[in-house]
C-alpha cells in the first residue's frame, strides 16, 4: 500500500542536499508553537527542481512522468511533484522518501517516528527498470561496473574522472 500522495500543513524549506550520496532534506520550519518538527528525505536523487521554500503546506503526489523520465527510466525512480499550498512548487525523481516527525518537550528533541518511507522498486508508483549492467549507458553516461548484489548498490555512475579530468574510456 501507498503513502502517496501525501500532504501536510507544515511550511517546508531546502535544509540539505548532499553531492556526494545523492540526499536532499527538506525541514518543516523550527517548532515555534507546534510540538512537532517533520523532515522529508530524498535518497539516490538523479533530479530535482525545487522553489527553496514551500508555504502553506506542501503535497508530495507522483507523476508517472516528467520531461524525458518515464516508465523507460534506466534506473527505478519515484517521480514526485512538489506543490506548496501558498507558495513554492517542484519536482524530485528519487530512489526512495521517507517522512519522519520529531516531537519536543521542553526544549529537549525526545522523539523522532517514520510517517512513512516508499522505495522505487517496491512502490506503485516507481518506474524505470533494473539497475544498469557494466558497459550500459545511464543518462547519457556509460555505467564502468557494477557492485555486488548483496551489497544491494547499484552500478556507480557517473564514472569517477581520471587524473586528467578526462572521462575514462570503455571499449
């Protein structure tokens, strides 16, 4: 079963986004008079377009495509389209998002619960097929090799530079 689309009254903003792994974070603004802070995370992010500030709520909905990502998408994506209540407005093609809550008391952060987090892979709303193999291209970029499955990564891409900042041959 499907979380999505999912809606909340919060106010969100772009918290993080993480070159490196490929995670973005949005945070519902400080707890000010609520009790609870919500925090929305994208894991394996391969595009997003983003307003940095969403008011009046946000919806998180799926779309079944967006430009040239579709169900013919190489690697298996959630495709999501942001939508403020108020103000702000995107979209994310993610490998997973999960939603947590953070309560306070006091000044003192005491709980943190998943709301809901949905996969690529196990969701209604993925698309896109398998991983890539070795010598595939994926968004215009040749996959080098691929990691082994009980690691359960995916094929790294886009291929590390040589030390010459070209891109490394594959034959």
């Amino acid at each position: 079963m499907s979380s999505l689309p999912f809606t909340t009254d919060n106010d969100f903003r772009v918290w993080r986004y993480g070159v490196g792994h490929s995670e973005l974070l949005l945070r519902s603004n400080a707890f000010g008079d609520l009790e609870y802070r919500d925090e929305i995370f994208f894991e394996r992010v391969e595009r997003m377009e983003l307003d940095c500030n969403f008011t009046g709520g946000l919806t998180i909905a799926p779309v079944p495509s967006h430009g040239d990502l579709d169900d013919g998408a190489a690697v298996p994506l959630l495709l999501l389209e942001l939508i403020g209540g108020v103000f702000g407005s995107g979209f994310v093609a993610s490998s997973k998002v999960t939603v947590r809550r953070f309560r306070r008391e006091g000044d003192d952060v005491v709980s943190d619960s998943e709301l809901f987090s949905e996969y690529a892979s196990n969701s209604v709303h993925g698309v896109g097929g398998l991983p890539p193999r070795p010598g595939e291209k994926v968004f215009g970029v040749p996959v080098l090799r691929r990691f082994a499955p009980e690691k359960r990564t995916t094929a790294r891409y886009p291929p590390p530079r040589n030390g010459r900042g070209h891109e490394p041959h594959v034959s």
